[in-house]
C-alpha cells in the first residue's frame, strides 16, 4: 500500500481538460518533483491534492484512508475536507503570509485556532500557547529567521517571507509538504536561500512534492520526478532516467528548449 | 463698518446660542446615521455580493437608483410621500417627525455608499488569503475575522472617511424639509428671529462649524489611518 495514491484524477475548467487522467504514488521520506511547461497542470494537481481544486473524477488515498472519491459524495463534505487538508501542507508561489501578523503570529495562528478544539484546551490554555509559540520559534531558527520573528511581512524580503510561509505550513506537521513554484517570484539569490531550506528538509526525509522551473534543483532533491505534459504524466521516473535518459519525444524537446534557455 | 461690528458684537451671543442648538440637531442627525449606515452598510453590501442572483441584482438595483439620484429629492419624497401621497402622516408631527424621516433618508443613502465601499474593501483582498487560511485547516467563519477582517478595514478606511467629511457637510440638506438644523438656525436670522432680522453673517458664521468639526473629525481618521499603517 503505496503512502500516497493518486488514481485516474481528472479536472476541466469549462471546456478545458486541464488533468486527463493523472495516476501516480509515493513514498513517506521521499522527494517528487514536477516539471513542465506553464499550463501542463502541474499547479491544478497540486491544488487538487490541497482540495482546493475539486476533482472531476479519481481518487486520492493516504495509506489505507480514502481522502477523496469523486464517486462517494460522503468524501466530499466541507468539514470532513477540512480535517484531511491538514495531511498536506503548501507553499505558495507568492507566500500569501497574513500581512497584518507578524512572522512569529504567522506560523502560530493556525495551530492556536486548531488547539482550541482540543478538550482541554481551557485548563492547559497557558501551556498549550506556551508550548505552541516554542515551536513556532524553533521552526523559524530553523528557517535562519531568528531576527526576524517580530517582523511584519512587508518588513522581510521575498526570500524571507517564502521561508517563514515554509515554516507556517511545517508547523501543522502534515504528511506531504508541496511547494508550487516556490522560488519562481524571487530573484536568483533569494531563490538559493529558498532553496537551500529544501535541501535542507529532503536531508531530514520530509515528504514532499515539488512543482518547479528549478531544472538543476529538481533533479538534485528529487527521488522522482514527473514530467507533466498537456494535462497528462508524460515521464515519470527517477531523476537519472526522466533527465538523462528520457524516452518520450515531448520530455527530450522540452529539456533541451530548457538547455539551450540557459547557457 | 464700526457700527456694523458692533451690532455684531451685540448680537453674537444670541446668535451662537441659537447656533449652538441647530448644530447640536445638525450632530445628532450625524451620528444616528452613522449608527445606522454604518452597519446597514454592511448588510446591503452582503446582499450584493450575494450567491443567489435575485438578491445580487435586486440589491445592486436599489444601490443604483439611491446612489443616482440626489439625496435631496429622497428627503423630499421620505418626508412628503406618507402625507401627501398615502394621506397618512407616518412621522409623526414637528421636529421630532422631521428628525425621524430625514434620519431615515440619511441612512438609507449613506448604507448604499457605504456598501459599495465594503464590497470593495471585501473583494479586493486576493484570493490566495482565503487558500492559505484554507489549506492551514481554518474554517470560513475564522478566515473572515482573523485572516480578512483587519485587511478589509485597513483598505476601507480612507474611502469610508471621505464619506464622513461630506456626510457632515450634506446634513444641512436636511433643511429642505425645515429640520432645525445650523443652516435653519443661521437663517432664521435673515428672515427675523429673537429681535434680529436682515442679519445674513450668522448664516456664513455656520461655516465655521462645519469647518471646525471636520477639522476634529479628518484628525481622528487620520489617527486611525496611521494605526493602521503597521502592515500593508
């Protein structure tokens, strides 16, 4: 039983079919990447899995838990979604931190409003905040944003506010961490400090799926990589045969419109 | 021109106590529309952003016929309309009825700006606030008050306080009807009043508290606007 299974996703806008039939699986501890042209729907799969997107057929499973059936009405409940969200965490393209919070009440929020569900949320209320506001603050040191915890968004770099977005959704602990494009709104220096971070997750075995332009840093990370092509999965495989050794037409003519891009 | 200073010097004291009592009507017409546009506001600006299209385009035609035309003629029509046309006096005789029908009219104009003002603060916050607050497992109800709110107050300020400054100045429309505000007080002395007739400076000294009250007014908005610049 695969960690994450994906079977026959299918998605249009309108008359558009931008997921054909998407099928894949994956394993906890390990890195997929997913490259492509704009528009292949690299971005729509990610959404689907974060349920943000949903899916006009297929299902998506976690172990042995149906997380989504566009057959089975009962997985499509709003609050029933809410609770499986939380397997997977995503980073955004453009952060989308909470301007009005500082780094720190960023990567705490969501987790204080979760803990009040917990029972005794009331009796521990100290505590709990205490334990949750430690680990916030371990995530961002993690991050190399110790200096920064007090800062409000519009006082950090782009480079700054994508990693305290990273530590945001780690904070929720979730099973698969997606980035889609994560470095694609900064520029090249900031892009090696996002990047440098996951590295530094994928050193520590987190599971996480990656949609990138990064070519060279996709194939470094990853222990899989799709190449997504026109809604479908075009090649799929390890970063040594999709890169080095592809067999479809469409990956060679992208991968080398990709080379010759940048000499 | 010493002789007409010193009818004025004469005459002030009663004036500005006569002054004083319309501005105090011309206040209270503006805070209870305040009170009640303010929230109204809000309400029709929901109805406009409404996922059920009858009340979308009903709500959105209602805003478009009070925001075409002039506050005036609504005044004129709230206060008339009852009596004259219905033949049935709803508010009630004298300045408390007046009062009440130009309150109304006031808020009603004023919700409909205000809506279009909410809708705008509402809508312009982008999409991906919502999806982040989504996939961090927040429920709607706790991404509207912790993720929007602030956000949308913060964009809805300064438009919201434009309004205020010329709500100020457009309370005296409510003369039209008699209502004893300043702009009738300072009248009053042109036709005859208390002893004083002919007199129109009082009528140009009303300037001077609109002027004043608004110069109180834009400070305070002003400081709530800088409040607010701690994120953007």
């Amino acid at each position: 039983m695969a960690f994450l299974q994906v079977e026959n996703i299918r998605k249009s806008f309108g008359e558009t079919d931008v997921l054909k039939d998407i099928s894949f699986t994956m394993e906890q501890g390990e890195v997929l990447s997913m490259i492509g042209s704009s528009g292949s729907g690299k971005t729509t799969l990610l959404r689907c899995l974060n349920f943000l997107e949903k899916p006009d057929g297929g299902r998506i499973l976690m172990g042995d838990e149906v997380l989504f059936d566009a057959a089975d009405a009962r997985t499509l409940r709003e609050k029933e979604i809410r609770k499986k969200r939380l397997h997977f965490g995503l980073v955004f393209q453009n952060f989308n931190l909470f301007p009005q919070y500082t780094a720190l009440q960023n990567v705490m929020l969501a987790r204080e409003l979760l803990a009040r569900e917990q029972s005794d949320y009331k009796t521990n209320k100290q505590r709990i905040r205490q334990e949750i506001q430690e680990q916030a603050e371990g995530l961002l040191i993690q991050m190399g944003l110790k200096d920064k915890m007090l800062n409000y968004p519009h006082q950090l770099s782009g480079g700054q506010c994508q990693r305290v977005a990273i530590a945001r959704a780690l904070n929720l602990h979730p099973d698969i961490l997606c980035f889609d494009e994560p470095t694609s709104a900064l520029d090249p220096e900031l892009t090696g400090e996002v990047l440098k971070v996951i590295r530094e997750l994928a050193d520590k075995n987190t599971t996480m799926i990656i949609v990138t332009h990064e070519m060279g840093f996709a194939r470094d990370v990853a222990s899989k990589v799709i190449f997504m092509d026109d809604g479908n999965i075009c090649e799929m495989g390890t970063p040594q045969q999709v890169f080095e050794n592809p067999q479809q037409e469409r990956t060679k003519q992208f991968l080398n419109n990709y080379t010759s891009n940048n000499l | 021109m010493q002789e007409l200073l010193q009818q004025i010097a004469e005459q002030l004291p009663i004036v500005i106590r006569s002054l004083n009592e319309g501005f105090g009507q011309t206040l209270r017409l503006f805070f209870v529309t305040l009170a009640g546009a303010l929230p109204l506001g809000l309400v029709i600006s929901f109805g406009s952003m409404s996922r059920f299209k009858p009340l979308k385009w009903l709500t959105r035609m209602f805003v478009g016929i009070i925001r075409g035309t002039p506050l005036m003629i609504q005044l004129l029509i709230f206060f008339y309309f009852p009596g004259l046309v219905l033949k049935q006096n709803i508010w009630g005789s004298g300045e408390a009825g007046r009062f009440t029908a130009a309150a109304i009219a006031f808020i009603i104009n004023y919700a409909c700006y205000f809506s279009e003002i909410y809708r705008g603060g509402i809508q312009g916050i982008p999409v991906g606030q919502e999806e982040a607050g989504l996939v961090l497992g927040m429920t709607p109800g706790q991404i509207f008050f912790r993720v929007k709110l602030m956000q949308m107050i913060k964009r809805i300020v300064p438009p919201i306080s434009n309004e205020i400054i010329t709500l100020v100045k457009d309370t005296s429309l409510a003369r039209i009807i008699s209502l004893q505000e300043i702009i009738w007080a300072g009248q009053a002395f042109m036709k005859g009043s208390q002893g004083i007739s002919g007199a129109i400076w009082p009528l140009f000294f009303t300037g001077v508290y609109y002027l004043v009250w608004n110069g109180v007014l834009s400070f305070l908005l002003g400081r709530l606007e800088k409040k607010l610049d701690y994120f953007r």
